[in-house]
C-alpha cells in the first residue's frame, strides 16, 4: 500500500473520530447543562453554584467530578446556615481547562481563591472531596489566612505507593493526549461508564439515577479527560511537598472518611493528617466507602456547622 495513500486513510480516521467525538460532546452538554453561573476570571469560564445566606461555605469537588455531585446531596440543606458556593474545578464541568503549565494543585487553587474574590468570598470554610480535599488544603496551606475552617470528605492527604497509569500517562503527550481522549469519547459505552460508578461506591451501591442526576458523562468530553489526567499525573509528588505544612495550619479541621473505602483508604490518608495535625477531629464512619454524602448527609452537614462553630470560638478568643 503506497505511503500516501495509508496516510490518506489515517487522517481520515482521524477525521471521523474527532467529529464523533465532538458530536458526543454536545450531546452529553444539551442533556447536563451547567446548572448554576459563569464567572469571567483571567478570561476564563469559571462555573460556580450558589446557595443559601450566611458565612461563606466553598465546596470542592474530586476527581472526575463536578459540583452537580454536592447539588443533589446536602448543598440545599446546608444552604439554610450557610451561603454555599460549590465550584467546578479547571477543566471539569463548566470551568475552562487552564493554560498547559497550570493544572497543579497549587495553580487550581490560586484560580478558585482569586475568582470567588469577584463574588466577596474573602474567608470561607472549604469542604473538599476527595482531590478536592488535597485542594483544600493546598489552598490553607498556601494562604492559612484565608480559610476559617477545613472539612476534609474522603479527603487525599499523604503520598501513596504505587504506580502511574498508562492512560494518564499518554494524556501528558501532545496530540497523542488529544487522539486518546477523542476515542474514549467516541468509544465510552454504557457498562464501562457503570463499572466506574460502582467502583467509585463500593462497597456502597450507587444510588439510582447518579449517573444523570450528577451529569457524570461530562467527564468523558476529551478537553475534562485531558485535564483531569493532568491533575492525578504528578499528584503524589505535590502532596508529599505539601503535607510537609501541614503543622502549620492552626485553624479548626475536621476528617470524615468512610472505614470500607477502597479510593482514598481511611488508613493511609487519616492516619498523615492526624498525626500532622494534632488538633483535627476525625469522624469515621462505618461500612462506608469514597461517596459519604450520598449516605450521610446529616452527619456531614453537623460536621460542617460544628466546623464553624470552632472558627467562632478561635476568633472570637483571638480578639
């Protein structure tokens, strides 16, 4: 087969590759909209949920997510003490994908802080979940001023062994990255997309309806692929560089995590953060996995006003 003609055939796969997957993009964005405002920061899209009166409540959602994830949980309920901002993270949901050199917890969490400051968020408490949870602290840590209180979901916080995929390693090379994430766009079918639910819940079953009510789709459009492989592929080394703050951080902190979960193991990652920080008050709950809030909504929402009341009572001794 001449070369021409077998490159021919190669970019026209290519062709109808892309144009399936971008036909799937905005398929799955008609059927999950962004269900709350877009805010211009540095001239991106930056999509935040708003709701409630109160002290200032920022929700961060983990890998993969989406703050629709918060939106059927407990953000109506918390809305009644609290004005709850939840936010979707660079590049997932309705936020745009940041420059190629900004996708480190660090960038992610400059973003976040410096865009709410346009809507009068100066000192919130930060609930983060899962990655967001390492966001969280990545925001306390680098700014401790700015954060009133820490509510750590399943939270990552230390460094684990193990090895990097070959998956998120392929969405690190250029063009590359883009081919691989366009045909899992097209390729993603229905039992693959359940199998990642599952085990996101395990041993948890994962509620009816999650899939559409949380828009979980929107994970596979090749620009949330591509930057949500960024955010995990150097993750450990910036937790282990982070965590070393860890016994600076002076304002209240709670953990919740589940005793059953096999993504964020509650041994591995509660153990780091009590022991770096002596002062936090840990709530394990029993036979839970990674999505506690889908299950113990009450407790949590407890958690988050007992959370604000320590920040009361620290301040109000610091005045």
């Amino acid at each position: 087969m001449p070369l021409d003609f077998s490159l021919a055939i190669i970019a026209f796969g290519a062709v109808i590759i892309f144009g399936l997957a971008r036909l799937r993009t905005r398929r799955i964005e008609r059927a999950n909209p962004p269900i709350g405002q877009i805010l211009m920061h540095n001239g991106q899209k930056f999509h935040v949920y708003i709701r409630g009166q109160g002290p200032d409540l920022v929700i961060i959602h983990g890998s993969s997510g989406n703050l629709n994830d918060f939106a059927i949980t407990i953000i109506d309920e918390l809305a009644k003490s609290f004005r709850v901002i939840a936010v979707d993270r660079p590049g997932l949901g309705y936020t745009d994908t940041l420059p190629d050199n900004k996708y480190t917890l660090i960038d992610q969490a400059k973003f976040i802080r410096d865009g709410l400051l346009q809507i009068g968020v100066t000192r919130p408490i930060l609930l983060g979940h899962s990655m967001g949870g390492a966001l969280a602290l990545t925001w306390a840590t680098q700014q401790p001023d700015s954060v009133r209180a820490l509510v750590l979901l399943s939270a990552v916080t230390t460094p684990w062994p193990g090895h990097t995929r070959l998956t998120l390693i392929l969405h690190q090379i250029p063009i590359v990255r883009d081919i691989v994430a366009n045909i899992v766009a097209v390729l993603a079918n229905d039992v693959a997309i359940s199998k990642n639910i599952d085990a996101v819940f395990r041993p948890n079953p994962a509620p009816k309806n999650f899939r559409k009510n949380m828009g979980a789709d929107l994970i596979i459009r090749p620009k949330s692929a591509i930057a949500n492989a960024r955010h995990r592929i150097k993750l450990v080394d910036q937790i282990k560089k982070m965590s070393n703050l860890y016994p600076t951080l002076k304002m209240p902190v709670h953990a919740i995590s589940g005793d059953s979960d096999p993504v964020v193991p509650a041994d591995l990652h509660i153990t780091a953060i009590k022991t770096a920080i002596p002062h936090v008050q840990i709530h394990m709950l029993q036979d839970t996995g990674h999505m506690p809030h889908h299950f113990h909504a009450p407790m949590i929402i407890k958690t988050v006003n007992q959370a604000h009341q320590d920040a009361m009572i620290m301040e109000k001794a610091e005045q």
